[in-house]
C-alpha cells in the first residue's frame, strides 16, 4: 500500500512539473539574477553604513569616560 502512495506521489510530480509548472526563459532568468544581485548590494552597503555610523557613535561614547 505504501508503494503505491510513493509511486503515485513521484508519478503526480512529475506530471506537475513537466505539464503545469511555467518555466522562466533564460533571458528572465537572467534578468532577475541581476535584479537580486543590484538589491543584494544595495543592502550590503546601507548596512554597512548603518555599522560605520554605530561604530563611530560608540566611540564617542567610550572617549566620555
């Protein structure tokens, strides 16, 4: 019985991803990896900012005791 539960499972699967999942083009594909790498580096360097600015704010504060 549980054979053909499993069976039924990669069988359904199979058929959902070959016949009703959409695909994106190479050029989308493309396209988003760009997007995710702009907004990756974009929040690199504000949080970046944020630690030099912290960091530059603590130091003022250890330099008053």
């Amino acid at each position: 019985m549980a054979r053909f539960k499993i069976k039924e499972y990669i069988k359904e699967s199979y058929d959902e991803l070959m016949h009703k999942v959409s695909w994106p083009s190479w050029s989308e594909l493309q396209n988003s990896a760009i997007v995710v790498f702009v907004a990756s580096l974009i929040v690199a360097m504000i949080i970046f900012m944020m630690d030099i600015s912290f960091e530059n704010v603590l130091k003022q504060y250890y330099k008053l005791f």
